[in-house]
C-alpha cells in the first residue's frame, strides 16, 4: 500500500507531531511520499522564516529537486510551486475559486513526485490542510481520501474566516475522518459517520525509562525539585498567569520549561522569577535526558477552543519515562488520563497536587504509567489507521 501525506507540520524538524510520526510508522511495511508544507508569496516575501521555511525557499530559488529520500520507503517533498496568498479575500466563494488555482499547481507537483517514486495508486491522508489540500481529492484520485483531525485550528484567526465554512464540507467529502480526540471525533461525526478515534503514538524507543541518561550541562546545578515542562511556550495554549503564580507559590521548587517561547512568554514576569529556568527548543532526541532529570512534569493549559479537546503528546511522552503529570483540566485529560495522573481545576488545586506528586512518587506508581503509556505505540496507531482503510472496503465486518 502507497501512501501520500499533507501537513501544516514539516517532517525532519526536530520535533514530531502524529502525522510526522504516522508516516514514519507507516513506511515500515509502506511507501510514503510526505509532502511539507508549500510556500505563498507572502512566506516568500518575508523575513522571519525559520531555517527549514528558509531552506525550502533557498531550494526553489535555485531550482533544486524538492524530494528527498529519508529512509527505504520514506520520501519527502519540497514543492517549487509558489502559491498565492488569498486568505485575505472577504469572500469564501472567490477565495475558493483562487484556492483551487492554488491546489491545481500543489496537484501537478505531487504528480510529478509520484511518477518518479512509481506510485499509481495510493492513500492519500490530509493532516489539517484545509486550504491547500480541498480539491486534492478531485485533482489526484487517491485510492481513499482521509482527513486527520488533530487540532481546532479554525478556532486560530489565520483559519477561521474561511476555515470554518470549508472544514465541515472537506470532512464530508472525505472519505473517512481519522481523530487523535475523542472530542475530535465527536465533532466529526456530525459531518461523516466514517471519523473514527485512533489514538495518538508515542516513540517508545525514544523516550524510555531504562536508557541511561548523562544530565544535562544546564541542569547539573538547579536545585532539586525540579518541575518541567516541554512544548511550544505560546500564551493561546499555556496559562502564564497560572504559571506565574504556581512558581511564586512554591518558591523551593524549581522550574524548567523548554520551547521557544511567544512574544508574551519572552516578555512575561516568569524571567524575573529566580526559580524559572528557559532553555530554548531542544531537538527531540535530547528531550528524554531533560525529562530524566524532572521530578514532575506539567501541562499548564489555558483551557480555550483550541486546547478542550486537544491530545496532549507531551503528556504521554513524560508517562513514558515514567514521570508524575499535573495538567489542567481538559476533556481529553478526563476521558484518556485521569486514572494516572493529576488533574487540577483550579490553580490551588494545581499548586497541591504538585506537592502530591513530588511525595507519592512511587515505583508502583512509576511502573504504572510505563506501561499505560505503552498503549500509544505507534504501531498501534497505525494498525487502527488500517483497520479504518479496511473498515471503508468491508463496511459490514467489525475490525475493532
């Protein structure tokens, strides 16, 4: 089976998400073609492109091939299309008309990428695409057309104009809806009696408890507790004040958090604060030896439209080696977590349960997430995600 990714996430960037990581299970039995994300003439324009957006630019500008092998039966793709920027048009009907302009040149490009790769015939699976990827099902005739529903990004301003009209119609079209929530599939249900709860995955290779870790350089000399936190510091998806006051509060504690931060994290009071340590983002692979060394780890969420019904990853990543969780209260948190970590409502609450946790850490404890960790293996994300494929051709059989 052939396979054809498209994402808002670019693959090889250091960090994954579930469509980097699905595509990489997936190419263990089958071909993939991982298409990044395209270039507009805005991102074209612009200054502050991060260095794989720069690379990517630097490689149309100089005509280079754009697909590169990662592994035997991985493939990425660098488009040398540019696309226009439209989202700016008031109008979804005539922005629609530009946008499938824009997803014709994306069509020929992929085209052109499956023929050298020899592919005829293939899934193709669309992770949060919207604009770029709508007519994609029409222009390329996959095999199946499935959506992966992962994050509520037309609660974003970037998305919501035209996202919010587009989105139901893309999922209806689909030929199956697969969904890292349960909110997510909820959702999707009102619009495709085909979206289905997959799971999320985890590499359990890379975050594994019985590696020996050497500490880290900057962590050798932070007193201990230390209280971590890993991901993107951006103030729509974390509570700063929540964190603000948490570090205020327990002043013997202290606090790493690692991820590039916003313009709101960078000017916040958290750099002011003696126990608050940043360390800029880190490359995947030296995250475990960082969430070696925490006593507890946390997901300081602000609760919003955008993070209800989100997957936490991180979360999962820091039950793998085996570390204490206190999280915000989400619906996720309530219907996958609850039993193994701890889940505040409110900031008191947030404030003792990391105190519980710091004193409750205990090896049956520790054994337990381990192995309820193990449940997201990619492996079987990617079993379900086939089970899914199979259920669209054998609706009548039960694969669950």
């Amino acid at each position: 089976m052939n396979f054809v990714f498209l994402s808002l996430q670019r693959i090889n960037i250091g960090r994954e998400s579930t469509s980097t990581g699905l595509a990489r299970e997936l190419s263990r039995n089958h071909k993939v073609l991982y298409v990044n994300p395209s270039i507009n003439r805005k991102t074209r324009l612009s200054k502050n492109n991060d260095k794989y957006t720069a690379e990517h630019i630097q490689q149309i500008e100089k005509k280079k091939n754009g697909l590169m092998r990662l592994n035997e039966n991985l493939y990425s793709l660098n488009t040398s299309c540019t696309l226009e920027s439209i989202n700016w048009l008031p109008s979804t009907a005539i922005f629609s008309f530009f946008n499938k302009l824009n997803n014709q040149k994306l069509a020929a490009e992929i085209k052109k990428a499956l023929e050298k790769l020899n592919i005829e015939e293939f899934i193709l699976i669309n992770d949060k695409d919207i604009f770029n990827s709508f007519y994609l099902k029409e222009l390329l005739s996959p095999t199946a057309y499935i959506y992966l529903d992962r994050d509520n990004t037309v609660a974003m301003n970037y998305w919501r104009r035209h996202g919010t009209k587009l989105e139901p119609l893309l999922i209806a079209k689909s030929d199956a809806v697969i969904c890292n929530s349960y909110d997510f599939e909820r959702k999707a249900k009102k619009y495709n009696k085909n979206s289905f709860y997959v799971g999320n995955g985890v590499d359990l290779k890379l975050f594994d408890p019985t590696a020996k870790y050497e500490v880290p350089a900057e962590l050798k000399d932070i007193p201990k507790p230390i209280i971590g936190y890993v991901g993107a510091l951006i103030s729509f998806r974390l509570d700063i004040d929540l964190l603000i006051n948490t570090v205020k509060l327990n002043p013997d504690k202290s606090f790493v958090l690692i991820g590039l931060e916003d313009d709101n994290f960078a000017n916040s009071e958290l750099h002011l604060l003696p126990n608050v340590h940043f360390t800029g983002k880190l490359h995947k692979d030296m995250v475990p030896a960082y969430v070696n060394c925490f006593d507890v780890c946390i997901n300081p969420q602000v609760v919003n439209e955008i993070t209800i019904g989100n997957f936490p990853l991180k979360v999962v990543e820091y039950l793998a080696m085996g570390k204490p969780v206190v999280a915000v209260q989400t619906n996720t948190m309530n219907e996958l977590f609850k039993d193994v970590t701890y889940i505040a409502k409110t900031q008191q609450e947030f404030c003792d349960l990391l105190e519980k946790a710091v004193f409750e850490n205990t090896i049956e404890k520790i054994n337990q997430r381990v192995s309820f960790a193990k449940q997201f293996d990619w492996g079987k994300v990617a079993k379900n995600v086939l089970n899914v494929i199979d259920k669209i051709y054998h609706p009548t059989e039960s694969h669950y």
